[in-house]
C-alpha cells in the first residue's frame, strides 16, 4: 500500500498565526499518542466505521460535510441500500438521486457526487482508486474529503481537517486570528500534517473530529474529558471558549417570492425542475418568480392567474447567504417559461419520493398538503 508523506514531526515550525505569549506548542508525538488511545476507547459506532470500505467512507464524508452526523445516518443507509457501489450510483438517474438525498441541503453535494461516480466507473473501472491524485481529480472531491477517505479507506499519510480538527487545533495552539484566510488555513493543515503518521492516520484524522464534535464542542467544551487538556494553550489562558475567532456574521438579506399552487384538471400539482447548475439545480418547485412583496399578480408572467380573492400562504427559508420570503397563491393556468426547465403536473402521492426544494416542500404543507416533515423543511411562517 503506497503512503503519502507529508513533513515528519521535526517540521512543527513557528506557526505563522498570533498565539500566546508562551506559544511552546505540544509536541505532535505527545498529542498524536493521547489522541490515539482517547479514540480507541471513546470513538461514537457508527455504521460506515464498522465497514471502512472506500466506497462507505466516502459516502459518508460528503453526507456528513454540512451535516449533523446524526441527521445524515439515515441517509446513509438508505443510499447503501440502493447504491451499495459507485457503480450503482452512477447507473441511477440524477432525478432519483436528488429525491433520495431531499433533506440533507447543499444539493451540490448529490449531482458532484454522482458525476464522481461517473467518473470512477469511466475511469477506474467501478473501483474508489487507492491512489491520492487520482481521486483528487474526480468531481467534487476536495482537499478534505481526498484527505478523509484516503487516510480512513486506505492509510495514507495524509491530513484531513474539518471544522471540528480546526476548532481543536486553535484551541491547542492558542491561535487568535480568523482560521479561514488561506494562508491562517494553511498552517492549521501544517499542524495537522506534524501530528498525522504512517500508523493508522486515519484514526488519527478522526480523533481530532471526533474530539471536536463530542468534547471539545463550540460553547462549552468539556475540558475534564479532554486527552490533551494540558497541552492545550487556550485553557491554559482561560479562553478556549472565545476560539477560534469568528467575525460577526453578516445579516442575510431577504428575497420575496411569489408562488402558485396550481392543479391541471386531474387535481395534479404543476412544478418545474430548476437547472441543474446553481441554487437547488435540479429540484422540483412551485411555479414561482422574485417580487418585491407578496404580489400576486407577478405570476401572470408564468400564465398564470392568480385567486386574489384569498389571501396567500407564506413561509421562510433560510439559505447562508440569504432568506427566501415565498407568498404561495391559489391560482388556474399551466405555468410556463420562468425558471424551470421543464414543467410536469403531479399527483400528491408521488410528491413525498420527489426532490422538492425545501422552501416549496414548505410551501406544500403549510397549504394543507399532507407531505411527510423533513429535515430543515416544514415550519410555517405567518405572513
């Protein structure tokens, strides 16, 4: 089995960021062997550990990347149940896919991993390759996931720093600056890289995101259950809670949409599928148009008429960017132009199977569509 090698312990140089006064950061070895031996003994059974196969490991890194581990365990099963390969995966219409993954959000993260798939079947024969570069250069794959995977699936000695491995790094160093600038990002993967070797980096890898999910957590670290309490540098300075530093967080703005609830004459609900590139590529919605408030008549530019009788439904969505504001009229017509790329009328009972946007899931419910509750979709908004 090859192994990538990045700088051994002696590279642990001076880290580039402000750190405390004393800034003696803990040797790698020191952390390396309490981590090693916290891990073994405290690491969370979950399903894709038990199976450390390539495919099950990368799977999982790119469900739970933006993803509470326990929002994405359900998720992962159903999609080792239908696509136990990549092979499966990329056999499988996109359309399903995005359907099967409704729920877990940054749907980018469905059609790069079916691309990827593609790629593996066209390129490796159906086999995750056991090689750093070349999974690197499939769709999708970053420097964390080539990381993650490469280390966990096949022992390559090689870094993988989530936001959890960050926050520990910080805290462990004592590191005040923003970690996000590239080059402050750099020195985190620096560190990360003095403290991983050839024996089971993996694991390694997973005890600084396992630490940082269960014990040292954003508010209110459990230091007493720390391994490396007394290395860390931050307690030491009694500030492990204000790090690592995050600016103040921009208001998002909010947009307004206008909605229609529109059956055809078999009582089918018409949605369009957006493109596939861009903010919910390739999810089905409501016929819909940005407004600058809730004006109905806006819709008349789908070919649509809106009931102005009634008043409209609404609902937010939260996107980190910005707020969809969606107004949800009844109206008559069949829906045209706009954004969708194409347009199909449903029955209720398939829509629970469809990849529905989550701000039109929530837009269906609150209009007293039976549709089940999903993850980050469902809550009304009064208008």
């Amino acid at each position: 089995m090859q192994s990538s090698s990045p700088a051994p312990d002696q590279a642990e140089a001076p880290l580039g960021l402000r750190a405390s006064v004393r800034a003696v950061s803990a040797p790698a070895a020191r952390i390396r062997e309490r981590l090693r031996s916290w891990y073994a003994a405290h690491r969370r059974d979950l399903p894709w550990r038990r199976d450390p196969r390539p495919w099950p490991v990368w799977l999982s890194e790119i469900m739970c990347q933006q993803t509470r581990v326990d929002s994405a365990i359900p998720y992962w099963r159903r999609f080792m149940q239908r696509y136990p390969t990549p092979a499966d995966l990329a056999a499988a219409p996109l359309d399903d896919i995005l359907g099967l993954w409704a729920g877990l959000g940054y749907y980018a993260r469905a059609r790069n991993l079916h691309a990827a798939a593609n790629q593996v079947v066209e390129r490796h024969g159906g086999r995750v390759p056991d090689d750093p570069e070349a999974f690197g250069a499939l769709k999708g794959v970053g420097r964390y996931t080539k990381g993650a995977v490469m280390s966990i699936a096949f022992g390559h000695r090689l870094p993988a720093v989530d936001g959890n491995a960050v926050r520990v790094i910080c805290r462990l160093d004592h590191l005040t600056d923003d970690p996000r600038p590239p080059k402050n990002r750099e020195v985190i993967w620096r560190r990360a890289a003095a403290v991983i070797d050839s024996e089971r980096p993996g694991d390694l890898n997973q005890a600084f995101m396992e630490l940082g999910a269960t014990v040292c957590t954003p508010k209110s670290p459990t230091c007493l259950l720390c391994p490396v309490a007394d290395l860390c540098l931050a307690r030491e300075a009694g500030v492990e809670q204000a790090l690592p530093v995050k600016p103040r967080r921009k208001k998002r703005p909010t947009v307004h949409r206008v909605a229609a609830l529109v059956r055809d004459d078999a009582g089918r609900i018409w949605l369009g599928q957006r493109p596939t590139e861009g903010l919910l590529g390739g999810l089905w919605g409501l016929p819909a148009v940005e407004a600058s408030g809730p004006d109905g008549p806006a819709l008349r530019e789908l070919g649509l008429e809106p009931d102005l009788e009634a008043d409209p439904t609404t609902v937010e969505h939260g996107f980190t960017h910005l707020i969809w504001r969606v107004h949800t009229w009844a109206a008559t017509g069949i829906p045209a132009g706009g954004e969708a790329v194409r347009w199909q009328a449903f029955d209720e009972a398939a829509l629970p199977a469809l990849g529905l946007t989550g701000p039109s899931l929530k837009a269906l419910r609150a209009c007293g569509v039976k549709l089940p509750h999903r993850r980050g979709a469902g809550r009304k908004k009064a208008g």
